[in-house]
C-alpha cells in the first residue's frame, strides 16, 4: 500500500487537487456567476427602460396637437354629405372586387342628431374567410365613417362563411332634416299643459253681445230639413278593382353581367336583382333605365 501510494502519489495529488476545484466551481462559483449575470441584465434593462423613457416624454401642448390631429381626421370623413344610393353602390362595388356575394343589402331608417345623421345599412354575405375578411377592411379604411355593430358568422360544410353583417354610416346630414330632428325633439320636451293652451284656436262669440240668455242665438239655430224622394235605381255593375301599385322609386341601376338595381320606398333602400322579392313586389326584369316589378298579379315600370 505504501508503495503504490509512493508510487502515485503525484497522481493522486493531482487529481485531488482537479476534483476540489471543480466541486468549488461547480457549488460557488456557478451560481453566484448566475445571480451576477441576472443582476447586469437587470440593471440593463432598466437603463434601457429610463433611456426610452426620456427619449419618449411628450408635453401636454404636444398631446393636444396630436389629438386635434386625430379629430381632424375623423371629421374629415363625417363631413362627406352621403346618400343611401351612394353607400349601397360603395358596399356592392367592394363586394364585387372582395369576391364576397351579397344578398338583402339595404338601408334602414335614417336619423339625424347635431349636423350629422346615421344611416344604418344591413345585408347578408357568402364567401371565404380571406374574401370576407378583405371586405370587411376595405370598408372600414373606405372614404366613409362606418361603424361595424355586428357581425354573426356561420361556418358551411364547404368551408365558406355566410355572415349577417349590421352596421351605420355617420355622415354630414342635411341642414332641413337635422332641424325637423331637433325641433321634434325640442316639441316633445316642451309638451305640457300650457303649450297644448297655446295651440288651441279661440271660438268665435256671437255678434250680439246682449241677447237673451234663455234665447238659443241664430248662429246656433238647426238647419231645416228638406225632404227628399229615394227612387231605387238599378243596380250597377261591380267596377273591376285594380291593385294600388306601392309607391316605389328607382334610384340608380348598376350594369353588368347581373345587374342591380338600387329601389327607394318610405325612406328605406335596397339593392335588388332579377327574381328578388321585396316590399311585397318581385322584380322581374332590369333594363338599362328602367324596372319592371310585379304587384299582386300585375306588373308595372319604374324610371
């Protein structure tokens, strides 16, 4: 034993001396060699943090021209005095270049606050996600200030979507309709018992102002009835009773290979094509300026 331990002692010595120094690097020295380096990135990090911090501090004065900036912007597009007309044709020329096929597009009842009204606008779509998804952006960055209310999408067996879309149009309203708004408003809060007073018309008194109570005046005197003599006269034959058309409006027709038609009816608009029924009529044909619609059997044009 004593001999191999001379013989190897050097050995030995060495590879003690290699095993006490990794066991130090390996339980001192690594670790604390990690919270050294989670340190200096902290302390980077933060300096980095208190650098872009000073490059980035903007004054109150600055924030205000940048928000005038943004409300510019956005009365900019609700300045655009729109019709139902233009925005039917905007939706359908975008679906057309989306690949997005559009079914009961039309226009609701348009209301109108403070200078600008809102059209609110509805209609069914068909087509791939990409597609629909590229229409629903373009409208969004379009010339008009529309605002996206809701959107209900349906997965098909093909793996298209059919989506029901509600959404509204602000724009500059017109000066008369945005008064007959407010003056309706105006009326209906001031509604009370002294304004119906003052609406009422004054009766008109007899001339006579001295007169006999007990005496009914002359102006109030009935009428004298006169007799007359009821022949019976043959009976008549019943006039064939002809259908009242609705009174429907042709606002514009957009040609092509399937050509629409944008139709007006009580302050509503729709987009229509051949064979489409709406409001009660079928149209039946679309030519380059006129419709041809059928009511309850009979068919008439429009212009």
């Amino acid at each position: 034993m004593n001999e191999f331990l001379s013989r190897n002692k050097y050995r030995l010595s060495t590879l003690f001396v290699v095993s006490l120094s990794l066991f130090v690097v390996v339980f001192f020295v690594v670790p604390r060699a990690s919270v050294v380096a989670e340190t200096l990135a902290s302390v980077r990090a933060q300096l980095e943090i208190s650098k872009t911090l000073q490059g980035d501090v903007t004054s109150p004065d600055s924030l205000i021209r940048e928000y005038r900036k943004i409300s510019e912007k956005i009365e900019k597009h609700t300045l655009v005095q729109v019709t139902s007309s233009k925005i039917l044709t905007f939706v359908h020329g975008i679906a057309g270049k989306s690949s997005v096929a559009l079914q009961d597009l039309s226009t609701g009842e348009t209301s109108a606050k403070a200078g600008k009204i809102e059209i609110p606008v509805s209609f069914k779509a068909k087509a791939a996600f990409a597609n629909f998804h590229k229409f629903l952006t373009e409208m969004e960055n379009g010339d008009f200030c529309i605002g996206i209310s809701d959107v209900n999408m349906n997965r098909e067996d093909n793996g298209d979507i059919s989506a029901s879309v509600r959404l509204s149009v602000v724009s500059k309203g017109d000066d008369s309709l945005a008064a007959v708004h407010e003056k309706r408003e105006v009326d209906e809060k001031n509604l009370d018992f002294k304004g119906l007073l003052a609406h009422l018309a004054p009766q008109p008194m007899p001339s006579d102002s001295l007169r006999d109570p007990f005496q009914l005046p002359q102006a109030y005197m009935p009428a004298p009835k006169s007799v007359r003599v009821r022949t019976k006269a043959a009976p008549m034959p019943p006039a064939e009773k002809t259908p009242e058309f609705p009174d429907i409006a042709l606002d514009a027709i957009l040609p092509g290979d399937n050509p629409v038609a944008i139709l007006k009816f009580h302050g509503e608009s729709a987009v229509v094509s051949v064979g489409q029924d709406v409001w009660g009529v079928t149209v039946v044909a679309i030519g380059q300026n006129e419709v041809t619609l059928r009511y309850e059997g009979k068919t008439f044009n429009i212009r």
